[in-house]
C-alpha cells in the first residue's frame, strides 16, 4: 500500500507515531461539532482518522501524490471529506477556506522545511480562522513568542504576533515520530484575535516595512528600510524621524507597537 512507502525527507516526512502524542493534539485542536477543519500535510492519517471522526467537513492537502491518493481511496464513501493533491504553498487557501462562512480549524504536522512559509501562507488568511494547532520544530516555535532584542525574535514574531495569541501546548521529543526528526518538536496554538494587536494602517505595507527591517540583521534599520519598495516613494529619514525611532537601531529591537507606527506613516504617505 503505498502509505507503507520510505517516508520521503525531501517532503519532510517524520509521521507521527506516538498514539499519545496524536490524543493529545487531538485535545488540544477542540474541534467543534460541525466545524470545518482542515489538515496540512495529512501524511499516514495519524491525525486525520480521528479528525474525520470530529470535523463538520474536512480538507486535506497533501503534496505527496501516492499518498493524495490513498488519502482519496480511503475517503471515497465520506462525502465531508475532499483530498486536495497539491503543494500547500501554490493552492489558493483563500478559495479553499471560502467555501462556507464558518471559521475553520487548522490542525496540521508540519513539514519542517516549509513550516515558515506555511506560517505566512496562514497568517495571510487569518480572517477565515477559528483555531490553529501546529506541531512545529521546537526552536520556530520559540521564535513566535519571542520578546523584542533577541536572536530568536523575526518576521514571525512580529507578523503572526499581530492577530494570533500564540501559546505552547506542549514538547514533543523525536522518539514520537518516524523517522526521528534531530530536534525537539512543539505543539503551538494559535488563536485568532477578532481585532489585530495594533493599528498598522495597510497590511501590506506592514508586511513589507517588517521584512524589510529585518533583510539585514546587521545593518541599521534606515538602511534595511532603505532596500524596501517603499523607499523609491518616501524618505526613510523622514519616515523615522516622524515616528521618533532612531535610524541607527537594529529592526529587531523594535516593538510591534513600533512597526505599527512606521506602518501607518508608509501607508499614509504611499496612499496620498
Ligand atoms: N500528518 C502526518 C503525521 O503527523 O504523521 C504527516 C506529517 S509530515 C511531518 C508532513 C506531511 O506534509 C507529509 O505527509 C508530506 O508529504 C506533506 N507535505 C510536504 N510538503 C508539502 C506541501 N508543500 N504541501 C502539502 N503537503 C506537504
């Protein structure tokens, strides 16, 4: 059967194969009667079994195509659940989650190698959310709850830090999975705040003057700023002086209160 091929490590295939640890993100998901759940990454059907058992309707995506299909074989009588086979990175999850108004519960293993990307992807379409439980590697997930002016604190942090209350469920260890990845995995939750952490004017703009700041970790934050698209229509001195944030700091000092302020002004100034 082609669920029982060698996990592949290009996909980042470590399945799950800790029945307690499966119960307890099982737990930790509180999926709702009814509710709309989908899983990233539904690899063997660790969780998806018990997710099919819960969930309203559900949707898988999974990359690995012999697995879509044994996902699609195993499914074929469950008409609340669909198999999507495609890269979670190029499927338009927007479309996807727009399919009822309900909100949807995310509950996903996370291939590691992708697992930031996957973050942004999600953060993108964080209107459409109810919940979020995502076993990462260990040390991204302690950058989602890192404080301002340490190694750990980045893009993540400051983005996601913006609608989502994120806490730690718990460690999971490598012996929970097979093969065992190298690293220590967490369990992270993510929930929704129904208005973001702060006023950042467009959304966009936000995204972009906090990537920007943080392009070059040894650089000043006027001269990472300066390498934003934004800088071709507005004076980054100006920008920081109007704020009151000095130029010669590093972008990951600042606060999210901090980027706020910076991004309104962009917003403002591109928008006149
Ligand atoms: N959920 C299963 C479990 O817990 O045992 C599998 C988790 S495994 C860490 C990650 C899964 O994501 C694999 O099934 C892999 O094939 C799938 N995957 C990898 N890259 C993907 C992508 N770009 N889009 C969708 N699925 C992907």
């Amino acid at each position: 059967m082609s669920a029982t091929r060698r996990p592949l490590k290009s996909l980042g295939q470590n399945f799950l194969v800790d029945g307690n640890i499966i119960d307890r993100i099982i737990q930790t998901a509180h999926i709702q009667p009814d509710q709309p759940v989908l899983e990233i990454g539904p690899g063997r059907g660790a969780l998806t079994v018990h997710l099919a058992e819960r969930a309203g309707r559900l949707v898988l995506i999974e990359f690995d195509h012999a697995l879509a299909a044994w996902h699609q074989d195993q499914q074929k009588e469950n008409q609340r659940v669909s198999v999507i086979d495609g890269d979670v990175l190029k499927v338009d999850l927007e479309a996807i989650l727009s399919e009822t108004a309900q909100k949807w519960n995310v509950v996903a293993n996370l291939p590691y190698n992708i697992s930031t990307e996957v973050l942004f992807r999600l953060y993108a379409v964080h209107h459409r959310l109810a919940r979020m439980t995502l076993m990462l590697q260990k040390e991204v997930g302690d950058r989602l709850a890192a404080p301002p002016d340490c190694s750990a604190y980045g893009v993540t942090t400051v983005l996601l830090g913006l609608w989502f209350d994120i806490r730690r469920a718990f460690v999971v260890h490598p012996g929970s999975f097979h093969p065992s990845p190298k690293v220590d995995s967490a369990v992270l939750t993510f929930i929704p705040l129904s208005e973001a952490r702060a006023d950042v004017g467009n959304e966009d703009v936000f995204r972009s003057v906090v990537k920007s700041a943080f392009s070059m970790r040894r650089k000043t934050l006027i001269n990472c700023l300066k390498s934003a698209e934004f800088a071709k229509q507005i004076d980054c001195g100006e920008l920081l002086e109007a704020c009151a944030i000095d130029g010669r700091r590093r972008g990951e000092t600042l606060s999210l209160e901090e980027f706020a302020v910076l991004s309104r002004w962009v917003t403002e100034k591109v928008a006149a």
